[in-house]
C-alpha cells in the first residue's frame, strides 16, 4: 500500500504570525532585507546575494529585459523566461548587462523615409514621445535626426508627412559622445535645456538616450542589484534537453546565475543538467526545482544545486493538480524542505537557500514563506500586472488587464517543459491563459510591498530574515478565523478598488 502522510498539506493562508516583542530598534527603516542567493558554507559570505527576498518566474509573460532591469534596479532579480530561442534569450540577457542607469536604448526609432502615420503609432504603441531617426530605423543606426512632439502639428500636418521633412535634423542636434558619464550628460542637458540627449559613437551611430528626468536616477534606487562591474545582475531559465547549447551561450552573454526550469525537478533528467554544468562550468551558479519534500531537496543538492526552488501545483494559472493529481500545499512544502535545508546545515555547514516558487496571493504571504524558512520567493501574478511585463494590457468592461499565462499552457507550447524533453507536442495542459488586473509600473507597487514586509517583520521583532526565520511564530487559522481576517459585519462603502 502507497505510504500516506498523517498531516494535511497546508497553504500561506491558513497561517498568521504572532507578534513578537517590536524594540525600539526594530523599526522598519532598520530591517535589512538581503538574503542569500546561492550556497555557501558557515563562515563564508555568499558569493551572490539579493537585496531584498524576491525573483520573477521563469515565465513567457513575466520575466524579459524590461522587467529584469526594473526589477533589478529595485534590488531583486529576474530569471529570463527560457520558452524561446537561445539567441532571443541571450539577448535579453546582454541588454540588462549592458543597461546603464540613466542611458535608455531607443525604442522609438524611424527611417527618413517613414511618415508621420508611421510616428503616431510608434508613440501610440511604446508611449515615448521622442524618436530617434536613423538611417535603417534601428536603435542603432546613424542618427539623422530626432522627432519630439514639438516637431508637428497634428491640426496642420498631412498623416503622409514624410519624416525628413519635419525632424529636427542631426546638423541642429546637441549629441553627447560615447563614454561619457551620466553627470557628464545631464551637465550638457542642463547648459542646452535640452530634454534629452542622444548618445553617439565615433561612426554617428545611436547608443544611448538621457532623459533630464532621470537625473536622480541612482540616487532613487539605493538597493539595486548590482554585479562587481556595477552592472544590473540577471538570471536566465534553461530546460533540461537544449542545455548543452543553451548554457555556453548564456554564459557568454554574462548571466549572473541560471535556474533549471522544470514543474517536477525531481528527476534524472534535472540531475543530469546540473551535473553537466558543474563539471564543465564550475563557477557558474544554478538553481535546481522544483521539489516539495525532503527526497526531492536532498536529490537537487547531492546533483550540485546551488539553491533549490520549492512548489508544485500552487502557482496562480497552475492546474497541475488537477490534470496530474501531482502537488503539495505550499506552507506543507516550504516547511518540510527548510527542515531538512537547516539539519543538513547542522551536518554539513554548508547553506542551501531555498525559494518558495508559487501560490504568493497577498504580500503577508511573502513574510510567511520566509518564517517557514524560505530565503526568498519566485512569484509570476504579482509581476504580469505591471507596466514592464512583456504580455499585452488590454481593456475588459472599465478596467485594463494585462495577460498571464502558464508555461505549461497551449499557448507557451512550443517551449513546453512538461514532457521533459521526449516530445514537443503537449498532449494535455498544465496552465491556463487568464488575464490579471493591470498595476502600473512595478516599483510603485514594490515599494509598498515592500514595506508592508518591513513592517510586519517589525511586529515580528525581527530585524533581518534569518532572525525572522529563527524567531518567528506561526499559528494555523480555522475557517471561521478566515472570516473574521477581512472586513466583517460592516456595510462597506463603495470603492473602486
Ligand atoms: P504565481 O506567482 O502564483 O503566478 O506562480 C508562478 C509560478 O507558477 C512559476 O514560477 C512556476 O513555478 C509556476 N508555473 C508557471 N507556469 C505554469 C503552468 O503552466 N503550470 C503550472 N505551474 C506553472
């Protein structure tokens, strides 16, 4: 007979944390929120750190360039989504390491020969008012000129205005010379009044647009994530069938860290992968998962993972439990495996950081997951509502709305993981394709998460995660406590949220 388990397996909501005593100098400004990334032993610092405890999913409609670098600049990390081509990936990787604070890559361009039809919907579609004109239209071409909305007017201008004609041309055009510092840049946009000033190499070709508004830029961002050339760090997604072309490309591309992609990395399949990148890239860091019990944790560190990832079934467009019959609460996962993270610690010395990957539907949530013992959490819904995700915002009744879907659905199937690289075709679905309320730009929402974490570690009187981890207490709910947890015997007023 199959070995069945007395305990019930348990999700985030069915916990609350008891306060512990809050000192004075325990207040949420004093909380530090590092963690570590990867393993290290006792009396060693980590050799890759994050900022504060969270990473975006490997996912198609969450985590690209534009989203890792927001993401980074905010001191978390994300794992490029691995569902595409190998080349398409290491780009994305290559443009956050070479994102330089302040200097934007032009994603407004036009040829001369472009019209200003051709302009409105580039606007339209990326929302930046200035475009740059370059000889082939690239973000990189020769700069011939820039367009900004003073340059026409819509009340006289034909649509079939030809961009030549209405451009402010190179020859007028104050540039800024590749090489030159941000304060370097904004002295010149500050002497010319400029809005903004494009950046050329020694050919006239593009690189780089400053903005005036992004002045301050680092001096907003205190905690970006940063490698030790001070460029933004990144992650990138691999499987385990295309790894051995895959790995050398990302690696050359320079991610800072890879994780093996899998819904079940409970596997020879992953075993081989990690071992394949151990022996012959020792010093690159990578991820194993994911697991839900002590079997599946003690199988990715013996393969030579260097943190291992932790859920099955409870991600928001996950039906893997229903399809598969597969999965475990995620409280029940986390708490089992940091169990055995901490007595191989006990035994070994050496530190394996565990993410808790899913099933994150409110901020407490976070905290939870790292007083059950997580270094940080991997979540996919909370970074498809912002402005930076790749997927498409779109309007549904009086809201927008932004695409989510699974890596495991139809729509990702070309890339899916879920066969475990035997056959490309998915014969059954293990994700859905939904849609999540759109939230703006992520660092707005960050920051309040972020300190809604901080505070309620205060309550806790915990002043960094591992004292968190030690000192937290968890009490499990009943269904009428629930209840009692949201607003109840009240009429609430109408709100729009
Ligand atoms: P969320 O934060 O609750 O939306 O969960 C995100 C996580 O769900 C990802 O990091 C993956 O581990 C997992 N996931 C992504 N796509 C699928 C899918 O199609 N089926 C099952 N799990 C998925």
């Amino acid at each position: 007979m199959a070995i069945i388990y007395p305990e019930v397996s348990r999700t985030f909501s069915e916990f609350l944390l008891l306060p512990n005593l809050t000192t004075k100098d325990c207040a949420p400004v004093n909380i530090d929120l590092t963690t570590p990334l990867v393993k290290h032993s006792k009396d060693k610092e980590p050799a890759l750190k994050l900022n504060i405890p969270i990473v975006s999913a490997i996912m198609q409609s969450v985590s690209n360039d534009t989203l890792a670098i927001a993401l980074a600049r905010c001191g978390g990390l994300s794992f490029i989504y691995a569902s595409q081509t190998i080349e398409n990936q290491a780009e994305m990787v290559r443009k956050v390491k070479k994102h330089k604070s302040g200097f934007v890559v032009s994603d407004s361009n036009v040829s001369v020969n472009q019209t200003l039809r051709d302009v409105l919907a580039i606007k339209e579609r990326t929302g930046h008012s200035t475009i740059a004109v370059t000889d082939d239209g690239t973000a990189n071409g020769k700069l011939l000129g820039i367009i900004t909305s003073r340059d026409y007017r819509l009340s006289r201008d034909p649509l079939d205005k030809k961009v030549e004609d209405f451009m402010t041309p190179f020859k007028d055009l104050i540039v800024g010379k590749l090489g030159i510092t941000l304060s370097e840049a904004n002295d010149i946009i500050w002497e010319h009044k400029l809005n903004s000033l494009p950046i050329i190499d020694d050919e006239q070709r593009l690189h780089y647009l400053v903005f005036r508004k992004d002045y301050d830029d680092h001096k907003a961002n205190p905690e970006q994530l940063l490698d030790s050339k001070k460029r933004l760090m990144v992650g990138a997604g691999i499987n385990t069938w295309d790894y051995k072309e895959r790995v050398p490309e990302l690696i050359n591309a320079e991610a800072d860290i890879l994780c093996v992609d899998s819904s079940d990395g409970f596997t020879e399949y992953q075993r081989d992968t990690l071992r394949y990148i151990k022996k012959n890239f020792p010093h690159i860091k990578v991820g194993g998962g994911n697991v839900v019990d002590r079997e599946g944790f003690m199988y990715l560190v013996e393969s030579g993972a260097d943190f291992v990832k932790v859920g099955i079934g409870g991600g928001s467009i996950c039906i893997t439990r229903e399809q598969k019959g597969i999965g475990r609460g995620q409280a029940s996962a986390v708490i089992e495996v940091a169990k055995a993270r901490d007595e191989y610690f006990e035994k070994t010395g050496v530190y394996i950081p565990i993410c808790s990957d899913g099933g994150i539907v409110h901020d407490y949530h976070i905290v939870l997951a790292l007083a059950m013992g997580a270094d940080f959490v991997m979540m996919g819904r909370y970074f498809a509502r912002f402005d930076e995700s790749p997927n498409k915002k779109v309007k549904r009744g009086n809201s927008y709305v932004k695409e989510y879907w699974g890596e495991g659905s139809n729509r990702a199937r070309n890339w899916q993981r879920y066969d475990l690289g035997e056959s490309t075709n998915l014969k059954f679905e293990e994700g859905v394709d939904s849609y999540v309320p759109y939230a703006g730009k992520l660092k707005d929402n960050l920051d309040i998460t972020l300190s809604k974490i901080r505070s309620t570690m205060s309550s806790c009187g915990a002043k960094s995660i591992r004292e968190l981890q030690k000192t937290a207490r968890l009490t499990i709910v009943s269904s009428t406590s629930l209840i009692e947890g949201g607003a109840h015997d009240v009429i609430l007023k109408e709100s729009e949220y």
